[in-house]
C-alpha cells in the first residue's frame, strides 16, 4: 500500500499477475512516531486481522512508484524463505531469524554489505533514516 497525501493505493503482485485499488480521498501527512500494526485493525470493535502470510513486508518513508514495487516483487519471488520476525520494544524494532546471513543497504537496490558480528538478531533504533535489510542464504 502506498499512502500520499492524493490518495491511498494497494498493490498485489503474484503468480496471477497484478491488481490495483486506489482510494483517492485526501490524507493528512502526519508523524509516525505512536504504535503500529500491520495484518490487524486494533482499531476496530470488531478486532479485524488477517488469517495467513505476509512476506516480504517493509515500511518506507517515502512512497514507491508502482516499477519500485515491480522490482522488488521481481528481485523476490523465487527466493527460498527464510522467515524473520519483528517486535516493537519501546522505540526500537528487534529482529531474529533462524539461519542465514544478515545484509544491510541504504537503498532497495543496494549495495549491500554483511552485517559484521551478527547472526540471528538485531535491534535497530528507529529514526527518520532508512536502512534496508535481507537474509543471504548460502
């Protein structure tokens, strides 16, 4: 999902190809400084969540163009998978992995380098910068 002050639009990209709904209702540029969800509404009364997968989920301080969108779904469908798993704790996001070796990038498209000295967790400060992140599986 891409969110923009125009406008909200949601992208699925598959093995049955591409589909888009765009919500085009004005949104307020706001700060992302409170708690977070992503699958669940805890919002709602009526205690909404998603019952499934998510893969490959990434948050972005800026809005991707549908051709970004393309490319990352391109450069990871055919990956074998390796599931990370994220916790807020305070203001800090902490992320383990089973196996694999972690790689950081300030870009989507890289470089990327090793992330010395770590093997299976990482606890990363949250600040207005980006930094991406995947698992090399050798």
């Amino acid at each position: 999902m891409v969110v923009q002050s125009t406008g909200a639009t949601v992208y699925l990209i598959n093995t049955n190809g591409q589909q888009t709904a765009t919500n085009a209702v004005a949104n307020s540029n706001q700060a992302f400084a409170g708690a977070g969800t992503i699958g669940t509404d805890t919002y709602s009364s009526s205690a909404r969540a998603f019952n499934g997968v998510m893969d490959e989920v990434s948050v972005f301080n800026y809005p991707l163009t549908l051709a970004q969108i393309q490319q990352l779904y391109a450069n990871g469908h055919q990956l074998a998978q390796v599931q990370v798993a994220g916790q807020m704790i305070g203001g800090r996001l902490n992320l383990t992995w089973p196996q694999g070796t972690l790689l950081q990038s300030p870009t989507v498209n890289g470089p990327w380098s090793a992330v010395p000295g770590i093997f299976s967790q990482l606890t990363v400060q949250l600040t207005n910068g980006s930094m991406f992140y995947r698992i090399l599986l050798e």
